[in-house]
C-alpha cells in the first residue's frame, strides 16, 4: 500500500494492494498506458496538464469524483477548479431535470473553451448518462465531447482514457447493470480527515418517482471485510470521521454471502471499534426499514453522529402509497418519536416532494402537519419533477399553478420549524470538527458539530481536522457563533 501527499487537503489513496483483485490489477495497467499518452502531451504543452472534475448531485457523485480524480491523479494530471483543464469531466446527476439542464449548460460553455484549445479533451459519466435520450442528444448536439460512460463502469475509467486517447472519436460505453464491485482502485481525498466510504450500492426501493433504481442498478452491498479495511486505512491515514454512503444503508447486508450476513446496525457497531474513527455518519435512511437494533446502536455509541437523515417525501397517506413508499404519516411520526426518546440530542432532517402526480391541497396539507409534529432539524424541499421511464411520469402531472403556491406554503413553515428547532443548543459546550478557514471571515473557523450544524468561531488553520470543544454564543438560523471553551 502506497500513499504520498498531494497538496495540503488531498491525499492519494493509491492502493495496488497485494490482495487486489483481477481486474483492479488490469486498470492499474492501463494507467501505466495513460501516464505515457499523458507525457506525450506534457512535452507538447510544455507544463503539465491540468483535469477538472466537476460533481453534480449528492454525496455517492461526491464519493466517485474522488475516484476519477485518483486515476486522473496517478496518470499525470495536476487538479484544477476551473474548467479551461486540459480535461474536463462532468460526473452528472440525474434526479431532477434542473441537474440535467445545467449540465448541458456547462457543455455549451466548455464547448467554447475548447474550440480556443484543440487539445482538450470533455468527459461525461455518471447517473444522467444511463439514460439513452441524454446519449442521443449529445451524439447529435454536442460533439466536442470525446468520452462517455455510466455509473456501472467507472472502475474502468482508466482504460477507457487509454482508448480515449487513442482514438478521435467519440468514444461511448455505456453498460445497463452490473454486479461487479471493484476494490483498491486509487482515490484523492477532498479532505485530509474526513471521507465518504461506500458501504453499498444501487437500489431496490422503485418509489415511483424516483430514476435512481434504473439508473444505479440493483442493490449490491459490499463485503463487511472491504469496508473495515478501508477504514482501517483511512483511520491510519488520519481520517477521524467517516461517513458510510449507501442509498438506503438500512437494507445494508441483502444478499451478502452466509458466512458474511450483517445487518447495517451491526456493521455501524463494528465500525465504530476502528480505532481512530472517531465519528461516523450515515445517509440516507429509509423509513421502512430503520430498526430498533439501529436505534439502539446509535443511542449507545457515542462515535455514531446525532444526525439522521429520514427522507419523508409526503405525509399524505394516500400520495405515500402512490409514491411506492411502504409507510403511513403516523408509522413515520411513531418511528420519530421512538428515535427522539432513545436519542435525546438527534437532529432529524428530511426531504419532501411537491407536486406529485395527483397531489390536492390537502395532501400538503398533511405534510405540514408532520413538519409540525415532527419538529426536522431540516428539511430539503423539492418541487416534483417528472422522470421519464418512472411510474409516475405515465401520470396526470400537477400544474404548476398548484405545486408553486403548495410549495411555498409548506417552506414557509419548514423554515419556521427548522430555525426553532436550531436554536435548542444555545449556550451549551459541544464537540466540533473543524473543517476550514471561514469563507468570509479569516480569522473564524468553521467546524460540524455531531448533529450535522455548523459553528463559526475565532480561530486559525492549525485547527483543520481537530476535534475542539466550542460554547454555541448565538444561533444565526442553521448555524452557531461561538467560542473555543478549554477544560
Ligand atoms: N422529483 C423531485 N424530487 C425527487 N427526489 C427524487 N426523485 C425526485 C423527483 N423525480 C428527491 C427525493 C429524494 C432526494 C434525494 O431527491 O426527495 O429523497
Ligand atoms: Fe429513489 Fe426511493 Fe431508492 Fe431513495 S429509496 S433512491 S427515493 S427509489
């Protein structure tokens, strides 16, 4: 296992383990192969090249441009932000139509930078490219772009730039599922001491508005002996919080061979033994499956974050069963009152949809009982948006004229909530892991308390990765000030 630093916030995890597997083996050749093509280009340019990966959508992308940029990292490229690179790639997100305009958007814009730099060459992969009208219109409208490939081949990214750079046209690879889970690929950390750790993949749920089953595949959890591994690592190389990502972690284990059956609240427990992890969070959670044996996990293991994230999308119970949901408004306020009894100091959040087919008033209605009742933290409140190849896409659509006042009404109140609830912690002393400078102010720190809620206080960079203890002075909405307190 090899390791080296790369800039201050990024570290190589570059592991050509021993125990790698075949096809690991194979990709790590294959960027041998690239490292040449990206000499040849280095010694046309006279400097090194530059890649930008650009992540749309939620923390699994997040999780998946670490690994773009670990192959990109170890061929040769030097990482930039900015998208006049040498290479650029967009990992998309799929969920909702405004994720997929902005992306077509950016490539409009590369598209210009490019005609300047003939060199350049514009990836695209992720969740929006399984969808074959979104293949068909770059083929037809966008052909500046020079590689293509999914969310179930990304482990063959590597070799895909082999053939990229061998070849001027525009190479598209795109499977409909797979199985294979390839491990010890090279990652680069965004952040020296946290990580996301995917601990499965995919899902089975098919809420009917949802495109993630169709576009990320069937579930697949990882074995419990590859995760622990890689936190291992991780912990070895100075990670103190982890975050286990999966779309629903709760059905964690489905599936998994005889002799390594583990459900998520039990490999949260184990996780939590690594020595030097010393948070854990998880996302996201799905209602029907949350256990007893997780709450009871949490609640008796400090290391697990006070933050749940338990995804509501309607307290209707009728849109609830049209949304394929497989709970009602009051299993869903049960399930939050069991978890705030067992865990006193959790913070809840969720997310909410507006505006699915056949929504009436008074569905929303009932939806901002449970905000009320419920008492989130947070809430991200989205406006339906319709999927094609869903379910519900086949449906009436709710207009716009009834979904926009809907949704404004049902904020209002979110809002309201979720600032009253915010402020519960003031004036107490709680733990906080320190994540950067303040964007606005530089002579304050931002840290994450262990409910997710962030803290702005004096102090300077030697803090960044350091767990401190800080008094929340005074609550801004859904963040504190406060001050560093020293026992
Ligand atoms: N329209 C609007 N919001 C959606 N989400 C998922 N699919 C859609 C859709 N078609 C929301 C859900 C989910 C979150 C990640 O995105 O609330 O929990
Ligand atoms: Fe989509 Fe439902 Fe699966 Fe979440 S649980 S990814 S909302 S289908």
């Amino acid at each position: 296992m090899s390791k080296e630093s790369l800039k201050n916030n990024t570290v190589l995890h570059d592991t050509a383990s021993e125990n790698a597997g075949e096809e690991t083996k194979r990709q790590f050749e294959y960027m041998e192969k690239v490292k040449g093509h990206v000499a040849d280009l280095e010694k046309e340019l006279g400097r090194k090249p530059t890649a930008c990966v650009v992540t749309f959508g939620c923390q699994m992308n997040a999780r998946d441009s670490e690994k773009l940029l670990g192959v990109l990292t170890k061929v040769g490229f030097e990482e930039v932000e900015t998208e006049d690179a040498d290479f650029v790639i967009y990992n998309t997100c799929t969920v909702r139509d405004n994720a997929d305009q902005r992306v077509f958007g950016r490539l409009g814009y590369v598209g210009g930078i490019k005609k300047k730099k003939p060199w350049m060459r514009i990836a695209l992969c992720g969740c929006m490219m399984q969808e074959q009208s979104v293949i068909e219109k770059i083929q037809k409208s966008y052909r500046h772009v020079d590689l293509i490939f999914g969310t179930h081949n990304i482990f063959k990214f590597a070799e895909l730039l082999n053939t990229m750079f061998e070849s001027d046209r525009m190479i598209i690879d795109i499977w409909k599922d797979t199985d294979q889970i390839v491990e010890d690929l090279p990652i680069v950390r965004k952040y020296k001491f946290k990580s996301g750790i995917n601990i499965m993949f995919g899902c089975n749920n098919f809420c009917t508005y949802c495109i993630v089953p169709y576009v990320r595949g069937r579930e697949r959890s990882r074995s419990p002996k590859d995760i622990i591994r890689e936190i291992e690592y991780l912990a070895s190389d100075g990670v103190k919080e982890i975050m286990l990502l999966g779309q629903n972690v709760n059905s964690y284990g489905k599936g998994l061979p005889e002799n390594e059956q583990l459900s998520f609240a039990e490999l949260l427990s184990e996780v939590c033994k690594v020595d030097g992890i010393e948070r854990v969070r998880f996302m996201t959670s799905h209602p029907k499956d949350l256990s007893d044996d997780l709450i009871k996990v949490i609640a008796e293991n400090e290391k697990v974050a006070r933050h749940i994230h338990l995804p509501l999308q309607s307290g209707s119970d009728e849109i609830l069963k049209k949304m394929n949901r497989h709970y009602t408004k009051e299993s869903f306020l049960l399930l939050v009152n069991k978890i705030k009894q067992a865990i006193p100091d959790v913070s809840i959040t969720t997310d909410i949809i507006v505006g699915f087919p056949g929504e009436t008033d008074s569905d929303v209605d009932e939806t901002i009982d449970v905000v009320r009742k419920a008492a989130f933290d947070n809430a991200f409140t989205f406006i339906y948006s319709k999927r094609t190849g869903t379910p519900a896409a086949g449906w009436e659509q709710v207009p716009e004229s009834v979904s926009k006042p809907n949704f404004d009404r049902l904020l209002k109140v979110v809002q309201e909530t979720a600032r009253e609830r915010a402020s519960r912690f003031t004036g107490q002393t709680h733990r906080v892991l320190v994540e950067e400078i303040n964007e606005q102010d530089s002579s304050l720190v931002t840290g994450r308390m262990s409910n997710n809620t962030l803290v702005h206080f004096p102090g300077d960079a030697d803090l960044i990765g350091e767990f401190v203890d800080v008094k929340l002075n005074e609550c801004h909405g859904f963040y504190y000030t406060g001050e560093r307190v020293f026992e």
